[in-house]
C-alpha cells in the first residue's frame, strides 16, 4: 500500500502547532511578516486585567458563572451579564505572567485553554441546554480578539484556542463528529489580514479556518466569504514561510466549494495559480495538486486543463527530483500528488477519481504519474526516474494541451495563456 510508505509529517505539524509553548521545531518564533512591525512589543504583556481584580473575581462571582455554565440555561439578564465576564475574566487570565492566586509561579497557557475547553464541554451536558454554552462561545470569541497585539505567547494561545472552540463535541456513541464554532472565523480571518501578525499564529489561524470548513456548519455564503479572504492572502503570500503557504492552501481546499456567488471557478482558480507558480516550493505545489482532489468538482469544470495541469507539474517536480534526489521532502511531495486523484483512506469522497468529472481523462492521467510515484515512495530508496518514463509523459503532454486555458466556460479567458507552464 502506498499509504504505509509515507511519513505521517502534517500530524506532527499540527501537534508542534498546538503546544503550549510557541517554540517551534525547537527554534524560536518566526518573525512577524511586516517590515514595519516593533519587535518589541511581542515581548511585552498588557495585562487586560489586574491581578486583585482576577482574585475577586474568583472569590465573589466564580462559583456562580460554573454553576449558570454547567447548567447550560439562561435565565436571566444576570445569567447573561455573568457568562460574559466569566468570558473576560478566563481569556483575560492570559494576560498576566504571574498567577494571580500563585504570584511565584507563572501562568500557565496551556493549563487555562485546557480549563476553558474542560468547561465548554461540560456545559450544558447534563441538561441538554446550550444556551450557556453559545453565549460564553460568543463572548471567548469577542473577548480574545482583545489579545492579538498582546505578547507573542498571548496572542499564540488565543489564537490557538480560537481555532479549537467547539458548538458540540463528538457523541461517539451516536457516531458524530464535533462541530466547530464557526463564528470563530472573524477573528481568524483578521489575524490572515494582519501584516504585523507573527507567522506562527497565521498559520495557527489558517489550520483553524481549516477545521471551521471540514467540521463547521457554514452557509456557502459564509464559506465563499472565507475563501474569498484566504484566496486573497495566498496570493500575496509566495515570499511567506512555505509553511504559512501551504496551511493557506489546504484552508482554501477545506472549504467545500469551488465557485463564488457569481459562478466563477475562484478556488480551482487559485489552486491551478499555486500549482504552476514556480516561484512557491515543491511542497506548497504539490499541496495545491493535493487540494484540487478535495474540490467538488462540477461536470462543466475543464477536468483536461486540471489534470492536464497536474501531469505537467509532476513532470517537472520529477525533473528536480532527478537533480537531488535525496532532499527530505520529495516522498510527500509525490504522496501529495497521489491523493490529488486518490484518498488515503477508500472511504473518504477526496481524490479526482471521486469527483463528478470525466473518469476517462482522470484515469488517463492518473496512469502518466503513478510510475513514477510508486517509485519514488518506495521505503529507503531513492531511485531516479528513467528516459523512457519521462519521455511518456512528455509525449503525452504535447499531444493533451488543452485547446484553451479556462477552468470552467464562466472563467474570463486569461490574456497569459500558458496557465499549466507557470509562465
């Protein structure tokens, strides 16, 4: 099985991700994207609330916001007043660098996301009431938008428990999966806006507009609206860490949709830009390739240009493989290309084999890349691609060039027609 010969690295990217600690891959943060950001102020808190006022809180008003939580039902104006400083007070916590009730020990990040989501979860479990629970939902959200200019380890972790907030959590004895918090999505799009944001907490915010379109409940509407905002991120975005790239790229795959309110092809668009842009790494391009598998794809979209597209692009990663076939990357850089026409898992609806499209060109170029592929995935190996193969595939490349370079008959016709070469 070729899934066995593949390293598991984006499940231990996300787990780098989502520590506690903004150390990553045991360096430093990376630097903030903007030229013209201060350095010094991602070292410094502003306490959004004071140690004293923390301690009261906790003395005086505590108890009664778990129990109002945990109950799961609003009854009140006080009830409402109650969870939206209970909101505060628990994302405001993360502001101090000293434990308000332990001054000699500092606060502990991940300690107060686990104790927020440890709450979510409870509330409203017994009761089945949720009223509480998308009220606090509301005001966490409202609340840790306060922290994005905070100090680099602040604004990590609200950016993190953003990412992780819950409607509902898993049911595994009714086999359903959690929801994500949707609205959620305000707060991260902005940090994507954010040219001072530092690129570990961009990428945080990507891989959580990731989940809000896999494990999410928004309208198209909503989803067009977030595609609109990676797409125009990822465009700007070819000189940004490959990292950031490529957790942009599979945010926009995640979305579930291919078109815009006008019909127009904008996220098959942007991914076929990505794929052929020279300029971005074999990763971030061949994580694109991977995306285009997941689209719903319709039957009008030009399934010849997308594959043809594909074909193209592992021809020429094969080239720079052949060159310096030892770098680290290039097994997932060909397992990428491998799931853009096939899911890992034969349950899943991803791969272009799945899609409404024509299965004849699909297979037609499935067979010009798995050759290679199978070869190159092979465990401890690293064999160069012979003459013959790649002459296959060129061959086959001049005699399928499409007869023109539009994604689907709404698209405008690009004045560069040479959309496949990344010209």
């Amino acid at each position: 099985m070729l899934t066995a010969r593949v390293c598991r690295h984006s499940l231990l990217a996300v787990g780098l991700l989502l520590c506690s600690s903004s150390l990553l891959l045991g360096q430093q943060p990376a630097a903030p994207n903007a030229q013209n950001a201060d350095p010094n102020a991602l070292n410094v808190y502003k306490e959004l609330i004071s140690p004293d006022e923390a301690v009261n809180f906790q003395k005086t008003k505590l108890r009664d916001f778990d129990k109002v939580l945990r109950g799961g039902k609003i009854s009140s104006a006080e009830d409402k007043k109650l969870i939206a400083e209970g909101a505060k007070y628990h994302i405001y916590l993360m502001t101090l660098k000293q434990n308000p009730s332990k001054p000699e020990n500092e606060t502990d990040l991940n300690k107060l996301r686990a104790n927020i989501l440890r709450d979510i979860n409870f509330s409203g479990k017994i009761s089945g009431n949720f009223q509480a629970r998308e009220l606090y939902l509301e005001e966490l959200t409202k609340r840790a938008q306060d922290l994005l200019d905070n100090h680099r380890l602040v604004r990590f972790s609200a950016v993190v428990l953003l990412s992780q907030l819950n409607l509902r959590d898993e049911d595994r004895q009714k086999k359903t999966e959690p929801v994500a918090y949707t609205l959620a999505y305000v707060p991260l799009v902005k940090v994507l806006n954010d040219k001072n944001q530092t690129t570990e907490v961009k990428i945080v915010a990507a891989n959580g507009l990731a989940r809000i379109g896999q494990n999410g409940n928004p309208t198209n509407q909503l989803r067009v609206k977030i595609a609109e905002e990676i797409i125009d991120e990822l465009m700007q975005s070819v000189n940004e860490f490959s990292w950031y790239q490529r957790s942009l790229v599979n945010a926009l795959g995640s979305m579930g949709i291919t078109d815009n309110l006008a019909r127009q092809p904008i996220v098959t668009d942007a991914l076929l830009k990505v794929m052929s842009n020279a300029k971005r790494t074999w990763e971030v391009r061949s994580t694109a390739a991977e995306n285009l598998g997941k689209l719903p794809l319709k039957a009008n979209a030009d399934i010849k240009l997308i594959t043809y597209s594909i074909v193209d692009m592992t021809r020429k990663m094969i080239q720079a493989y052949n060159d310096n076939p030892n770098a680290f990357f290039w097994k997932r850089c060909f397992w990428n290309v491998y799931l853009a026409f096939k899911p890992e898992n034969a349950a899943d609806n991803t791969g272009l084999f799945k899609q409404q499209v024509n299965q004849t060109v699909v297979n037609d170029a499935y067979k010009q890349v798995i050759k290679p592929i199978s070869a190159i995935l092979q465990p401890s190996v690293n064999p160069k691609i012979n003459a013959e193969t790649i002459k296959g595939m060129d061959d086959w490349l001049k005699k399928n060039l499409p007869k023109n370079f539009r994604v689907a008959p709404v698209q405008a016709k690009p004045q560069n027609q040479q959309v496949a070469e990344g010209k």
